[in-house]
C-alpha cells in the first residue's frame, strides 16, 4: 500500500552566514541533505522540527518562517512505494556551542560505514558564497535551496 511520508526541514544560518548539512551514510549510500526527518503521528511540523534538530544535532532550535513545501510529485528515495512531501522551514539558534560539525563531508570513522545496513551522519558548515542545488543529494532539498536562493 502507497503512502505519504512526510519530512520536515530546517535551514539554519549561522553568524558567518554559513548553512548547516547533514552528511549522511543510509543504506550504502552517501547523501548532504538538510538537517530533518520525518512527522510523527499526533505532531505538528513545527514541533516535529524542533525535535528532529534537539535529536540530531543536539540544537534547541526557534522555527521561523516557512520557506518551501514540495509541489511536485517525488518517490521516496528508500521506499518506492511512498510519496515524499517534505515542508522547509528557516530554524534560528542563539547557542551553537552544542554542536559537532566538521571541515570535511562525510567525515566518518571506517567502521561506521562497514556495514553497507548500517547508518553514520556528520554536520559541517557551507558558506552562503558556496551553497548551490549541486550540494545537495536529494531533489526536494536541491530545489528548497534554489528557491532559498532566490529569497
């Protein structure tokens, strides 16, 4: 059975005008998407939000405005059989202390990626200069950060 599975997104900008990514290792594969996940049952998406970055990062985050919600259809990249909507939106923080980003993508220890099941995700800073769809592996992120261009 089909479903919709639904994303929520944060663009979070620090003071060196620089954008956060997500390196990720799923499934054998290595993706930059935006940092994220997926809508829980009995949550908002803004609450949704806030917790994908409390988890991920480690970040309590403040969600401002919405940026871009999919308006094309897009098969899941990991489940053919789902249809992906993921909703953007611009995240503020006024302490980043809290987070482990590094200079390099994909900066994983061999073992974390030995198992081509297993999962790794590491942070790093693109600078606004740098940031193009091309760092993006997804095709929703590739165009939220085009419209985020054009903002």
């Amino acid at each position: 059975m089909a479903l919709f599975n639904i994303r929520v997104y944060g663009i979070l900008l620090d003071p060196q005008n620089r954008i956060l990514v997500s390196d990720e290792f799923i499934r054998g594969n290595y993706f930059t998407k935006l940092p994220g996940g997926g809508l829980e049952i009995g949550e908002g998406t803004r609450d949704c939000l806030k917790r994908e970055f409390k988890e991920e990062t480690g970040l309590d985050v403040t969600v401002g405005d919405h940026l871009y919600t999919t308006d094309f259809f897009q098969i899941s990249a990991f489940n053919n059989k789902d249809q992906i909507i993921s909703i953007y939106y611009k995240v503020y923080c006024d302490d980043l202390s809290g987070i482990k980003t590094s200079e390099k993508a994909f900066d994983f220890l061999p073992g974390q990626t030995a198992d081509v099941s297993g999962t790794a995700e590491s942070f790093r800073w693109i600078h606004w200069n740098d940031l193009n769809e091309d760092c993006m592996s997804l095709p929703i992120d590739k165009v939220a950060i085009r419209v985020l261009k054009q903002d």
